[in-house]
C-alpha cells in the first residue's frame, strides 16, 4: 500500500511538474508565432510573464499548504491538478482566443493576448501551489523515519524528472509538430495527474484555529529551508542567466549548451533515490553538508571556468550535489514537523525553494548588466556559505542533543 500511494504521488508529480516546466522555453517561440505584442520592451516583458507564474507559485504554497492541515490533502490536489491542465492549455491558445474572439485589441501597452499570457501563467503557478508541497506532506505520516529519505527520493527524481524533461520535449515537439503541441500534451498530462488524484487517500485533517500564512515554529525546519533557498537560488541563476553567457560570451553552440544542462537536471533528478537509499545508512545531515560543500565549489567553478570539458564537471557535480541535498532536506522537514503543522512546514520549506528560483535570475541579471558576469556569478557561491553555516548549526545541535 505505501509503495502503491508513493507511486501515485511519485506520478502526479512528475506530470504537473512537466506541465509547469515546460513553458519556460517555448515563451518567445510561442510570442513570435503568434505575433502577440508585448510593447516597446518585449524581452522584459517575456521575463516578467515567465516570472509572475514564480511568483504565484512561491506566494500561494504556504497558504494552501497551511489549509491542507485543516481540510485535507486530497481537494487541493485535485482542484491544483485541474487548474494546472486548464492554464498550460490556455497558456499555449492565448493568441488564438485574443485574436479569435476578442480581436486581440491594445491595452495598457500589452495586447490582449499578452494578457492572457500573464493571467494563465499566473493561474498556472496557483495550481503548482495547490499541487506540489501538498503531495510532499503526504508522505511523512505514510513513511517511518528509516523509510522517509528514500521516500523523498523518489517523490525528488519525479519533481526532477518533470522539471528536467519539460525544456527538452516541449522545443522538440514545437519543432516537429507546432508550437501548440507540447501545451496539449502537457495539457493531458495534468488530465491523468488530476484522474489519478483521485485515487490518493484522504489524509486526516486537524483543529487549529489559524490555518493560513502560519510559518512553522520549529527553528531548525526554517533555517533549513533558508539554507536550501540559497542552493535554489544558485540554480535559478543557471538556468536562466547562464545560458545566456555560454552562448554570447563563451560563444558555445545549442548542442553544448543542451548538453551542460542535461548533465545538471538528469543527474538532479536521477540520483535523488540512491543518496535517499545511502542517508539511512550514514545520516541525512552528513549527506546533506557534502551536498553544500560540492555545491559551493561546483558554483564557484562555473563563475570561473570558461573551458566546455570543465564546466561540463562543475555542472554535473552541481547537479549531484542538488541531488543530495533535497531528499535529505526534505526528510528532515518531514521528521522535525509535528503531525498538525506538516502542511505549514512543507509549505514554507518549497514556498523558500520557489523564491529562490524566482528571485535569483532577476538579481543575478540586474547585477550582470552592472558589474558583469563574473562578478554576478560569484554571488551565488558566497550565498552558499550562509547556507552551510546553517546546516552545520543544526548538524552540531542534533548531535549535541543526542549525546
């Protein structure tokens, strides 16, 4: 039975994580297709579309996670999934709604169809904030605490595998098909995520009488999701920012640069339930602090290296590195939280994940243009350290209190 509802939450997962994923790349093909205007900024404002579905995503976890403990896991799910499978599909038709019914007129310098890009990918990231940290709470009460890391494991390498392989087929099914194809498919993909919620246990519910915006209290559970923001924000700024400098500065091709980022995604993803298996045996904080470690100095590489061969190791180790620390961060959120805060805590631990996702291309590219990318790609890494000096503040707590 526990394996049955991993499964079922391992593939809900994946396939809302895809349908958000896989806007990311297709935003400027999808614009240039259908002549949608975006004003006298269009880049900006492609950015800021892209950014607002972040900024849904980050705001909206906590507070539905925290109504999850009241009312139940399961209807937010369900509610998420089918709100994810209407916005992605509406996302892709955007220009062809405007244009068709509405004439696509000019408004506030945005057309109609811009509009209608930024109120779906908004609704879009609502529905990943019904869906994702809800599915993480399901699994503490499930799991006993030896079986909670791989647990997480698995419930990682389906998030990773569905963030990672978002950018890959999307571009590839706009190529061979059109550019409406991979926002069906993803579009369907939340169908089944949403039909098979359905078969999710109802998970019992709590007495509070503050259910909304109640960030945990437990110290260690809120300095590791700080500590784990600064990991994310690091990846933000690689998967946005750069590329862009591997392709203008560095001058490498398409194929180098899709080959850099599967190393970092496919081994994020992949990994996960082999260092959940490898943290019952040895601990999650030891895996978790040379998670950090190998992180930090795979950013420093990537700020420094201009070499294809040695950035590719630095992107792998970075992938590797992640691939440590979110299970193993997860499973001591799940550990720590009481039973009628699960919900609050995984909320606030991924809400910390999502901003620094959201906020890290924004600060690292305003920093770019000012001082460069090396000096912007450096930030990061120094990020980092607070990051472990964290987690070693709790490592040392923990072993103190079990001496």
């Amino acid at each position: 039975m526990k394996r049955y509802v991993l499964m079922l939450i391992a593939i809900v997962t994946f396939s809302v994580m895809f349908s958000i994923s896989v806007v990311g790349p297709l935003m400027g093909l999808l614009v240039d297709s259908e002549h949608i205007y975006l004003g006298v900024n269009p880049n900006f404002s492609i950015g800021l579309i892209f950014a607002l579905g972040g900024l849904s995503l980050s705001i909206f976890q906590l507070p539905f996670s925290n109504l999850s403990d009241k009312y139940g896991r399961k209807p937010f799910i369900l509610f998420g999934s089918i709100i994810v499978s209407g916005s992605i599909f509406m996302i892709g038709y955007s220009g062809v709604v405007a244009k068709g019914i509405f004439m696509d007129p000019i408004i506030l310098g945005w057309s109609l169809s811009a509009w209608f890009l930024a109120i779906f990918r908004i609704l879009q990231g609502i529905g990943g904030a019904m869906t994702w940290p809800i599915l993480m709470a399901m699994i503490p009460p499930i799991f006993t605490d030896n079986e909670l890391s791989i647990a997480m494991g698995v419930f990682g390498a389906a998030f990773g595998l569905g963030m990672a392989l978002g950018p890959v087929i999307g571009p590839a099914l706009a190529a061979t098909i059109n550019i409406y194809s991979p926002f069906v498919m993803a579009s369907l993909l939340a169908v089944v995520a949403t039909l098979l919620s359905l078969k999710l246990p109802e998970s019992a519910t709590t007495k509070r009488e503050k259910h909304i915006l109640e960030i945990p209290k437990q110290s260690d559970i809120i300095m590791i999701s700080f500590a784990v923001f600064t990991l994310m924000f690091g990846m933000g700024s690689i998967v946005v920012i750069y590329p862009k400098y591997l392709i203008d500065i560095l001058k490498f091709d398409v194929k180098q640069l899709a080959s850099l980022m599967a190393a970092a995604s496919l081994s994020f993803a992949l990994l996960q339930p082999g260092f959940g298996k490898l943290a019952n045996k040895l601990s999650n904080y030891k895996i978790m602090i040379g998670g950090f470690i190998l992180s930090f100095f795979s950013l420093l590489g990537l700020a420094m290296y201009t070499d294809y061969i040695l950035i590719m190791i630095s992107m792998l180790f970075f992938g590797i590195s992640g691939a440590m620390i979110f299970p193993t961060a997860s499973s001591i959120v799940g550990e720590k939280a009481k039973a009628s805060v699960i919900g609050s805590s995984t909320g606030f631990f991924n809400m910390m994940l999502s901003f620094g996702v959201t906020l890290s291309p924004m600060v690292i590219g305003i920093l770019s243009d000012i001082y460069g990318y090396n000096i912007a790609f450096l930030i990061p890494p120094i990020m980092l350290i607070l990051g472990i000096i964290m987690i070693l503040k709790i490592f040392i707590k923990s072993t103190h209190l079990k001496n």
